[in-house]
C-alpha cells in the first residue's frame, strides 16, 4: 500500500503499517477487482488470516455532544421490555 493515501473510513479498517484503510479500498488494490466484487467481511477475515489487524466501526457514531453514557445507550438501543 507504499504510495497509496488512504480514504476516509466509514466502515471496518486494517492496519497498515501505520495508517488505517478501509478494507474494501485494500482489497480492490491487491485484487485488482471493482469493490463491487466482494465484501468487506471476506476482505476482514482474508486480512486477519494473513496477520493483519482489521478494526469493524459498523454502526452508527454517536450523536455529537453527549457524554459517553448517553452515547453508549444511545447505540444499544432500548430493551426489548422497556
């Protein structure tokens, strides 16, 4: 990945010496294929098999201006019950 910027990531990344890049962007450069021709998840395991170290962000971001509790129910969600 010498010479290759990454893009923005918005969804899992890999660790690549020390930038992060999306997988499918890592994929369809070692692959030579469009992004449409696989999954981020096959790239991920693919990656994780060879020793690499793949991050998933899946989900959405917390809303801007709460505290870290807020934002931590606010990804889980409510329960089933409530």
């Amino acid at each position: 990945m010498q010479g290759v910027k990454p893009e923005a990531v918005t969804g899992g990344s890999v660790l690549i010496g020390r930038r992060h890049y999306p997988v499918k962007q890592v994929g369809a450069v070692i692959t030579g294929q469009d992004r449409r021709d696989f999954t981020a998840e096959e790239v991920r395991r693919a990656l994780t098999r060879l020793g690499f170290t793949c991050q998933d962000t899946g989900g959405a971001a917390p809303a801007q201006g709460l505290t870290p509790l807020q934002a931590a129910s606010a990804l889980l969600g409510t329960p089933a019950g409530a």
